[in-house]
C-alpha cells in the first residue's frame, strides 16, 4: 500500500497496522463493545457467549499479535507531494 502511495505521487509519512479489529470484531451485545480493552475481556465474551465468530476470533488474536500484517486494518498517513511546475 505505500508503493503505491508512492507511485500516485504521494509521501507516507507513518504506516501502521491497526488493532481496532482485532478486539471489536466479535458478537456480542453493543455494551459489552465498551468493555473491550484486551485479550482477558475478549476470552471473557467468548466465553459468555461462544459463538463460531467469537471463538475464531479468540484463536486468532495471538496470531494477529505476532503477525501483524494478519490484521484487518492498516492505517496510512500521507501527504500529496507538491506537483512540478513546468517553465516555458
């Protein structure tokens, strides 16, 4: 994603992969989204209400952790580079 940043003329100033995700990405009640600050809360919501989504997410977490390109969100920061004015 930043080459091509780049190649439209583009800086990236900071790239990063999101974890916003990882955590909040789970079924649950809209409360319980409030709550949500680690991986105990995560396995504390997978287990109140195991669902397919909530285990799968539970088992992936670590994953996502030392993978970080495994995430769902990569966060870009740029700015347009000044365009080349031409004399004549």
């Amino acid at each position: 994603m930043v080459s091509l940043f780049r190649e439209a003329g583009s800086k990236a100033i900071k790239a990063y992969y999101s974890t916003v995700n990882d955590l909040t990405f789970i079924d649950t009640e809209p409360k319980d989204y409030l709550r949500i600050l680690s991986f105990k809360d995560l396995g504390r919501i997978a287990l109140k209400k195991p669902t397919k989504l909530n285990i799968l997410r539970l088992l992936a977490y670590p994953l996502v952790k030392l993978r970080p390109s495994l995430r769902q969100l990569l966060i870009i920061v740029a700015v347009k580079a000044r365009e080349s004015t031409v004399k004549m």
